[in-house]
C-alpha cells in the first residue's frame, strides 16, 4: 500500500518548529521543514505556504528569532533560533501534549 503525503495535524506545527530549534540550535526555513519532516518519519509534507507563515507568527510572538546569513548552498537564508520566550513556552506545549496523549490513550485503551 502506497503512502501519501499529508498535513501536519492543526496545532501541530508550532510545537515541532519549537522543538527543532531548541535540539538543533539555527536554521533556514527550507531546513527547518525537512528536517522536521525526516523527525517525524511519517508521511507529512511541509510547503512554503506552510512553514514560512507558521514561522511568521512564531517570530511575532517572540518564542522565535531571526537573522539573515548564509547556507550550505552559499545563498542568503533567513536563520531561525529559539528566544528565551519560545523555550518556556514549548516547555508549556510539551506538557501540555503529554497530558493530551496520555488522556487519549485512556479513552482509546478504555473498554466499552
């Protein structure tokens, strides 16, 4: 059976770009996707339209920073880095989610 790509899961995306940063220090957008992509090792797909507006809204809520630089391919990128804000919060998200999780494995494990 063939896989395809889909959609990160809304509410999803903050928390991996948060995560990303914080276990790989700086990155571009474009690296940024793919290797949230390859972490999740999982069929998702990560387009321009999607990350670079997530990225937006991160950076105007102070959990990100940004400045220019240059990559691998020696052109000029935009590098993202976690602010000292971004980490408290993706401290809050992941606890929030473990809760979620484990609630969601009560009510899947629950018998009828």
């Amino acid at each position: 059976m063939a896989t395809t790509k889909s959609e990160i899961p809304y509410g999803t995306l903050d928390l991996m770009v948060l995560k990303t940063l914080d276990a790989l220090g700086p990155l571009h957008g474009f690296g940024l996707a793919r290797r949230i992509e390859q972490a999740a090792a999982g069929p998702i797909s990560l387009n321009q339209g999607t990350i670079y507006p997530a990225l937006l809204r991160l950076e105007q809520r102070g959990w990100i920073a940004s400045e220019w630089g240059t990559s691998e391919a020696n052109r000029r990128a935009r590098y993202y880095s976690l602010t000292k804000a971004g980490r408290k919060q993706l401290a809050a998200e992941t606890k929030q989610w473990a809760e979620t999780v484990a609630m969601m494995g009560r009510v899947l494990g629950a018998e009828s």
